[in-house]
C-alpha cells in the first residue's frame, strides 16, 4: 500500500508540555479491529501544532490526524483498509 502523508502546518507553537507517559511518541490504532489494515509510519516528531491529511493511493481511504509539536506526538498510524475501489 502506498499512502500520501502531508503535514498541514497550524502555525502555532505547543502551549502545553507533553504527556509524560508517551516520551517517544504514540502509535495510534484506529483500525478498530478490521482483519485489513495498514500500519503507517509517520514523519517524527511534528515541527509544531498541526496535523497529517494521510490518503491511501490503493483504496482512497483518508483520515486527519492532528500534531501538537511535541515527543508525544503519533509517529504512526494503524487504520482500517477499504478494499480496492
């Protein structure tokens, strides 16, 4: 599978400090259980507030995924395949 990632940049620099539990990142399971799913590595950390628009070149799926700018940021992604279109 191949997916287009594209960091969309909030312009704004984090505020908050980061979760102290997550100091190198989170890897997100939105795939719910599906039996097909893709796992995405994601560019790691963000440079600031904003947030991943992640197409899926194979089947079209897309999903947003927001950045805060700081180490407990996603460095991947695991969502639900759609199958072929």
């Amino acid at each position: 599978m191949t997916h287009r990632i594209t960091w969309i940049d909030g312009k704004a620099e984090p505020r908050n400090k980061p979760n102290p539990r997550y100091p190198f990142g989170i890897d997100l399971d939105m795939a719910k259980g599906a039996e097909r799913a893709c796992q995405i590595a994601l560019p790691y950390p963000a440079k600031r507030i904003g947030y991943y628009d992640i197409e899926c070149e194979t089947c079209g799926l897309r999903v947003a995924i927001s950045t805060a700018g700081r180490v407990d940021d996603p460095r991947s992604a695991r969502v639900a395949c759609r199958g072929k279109q």
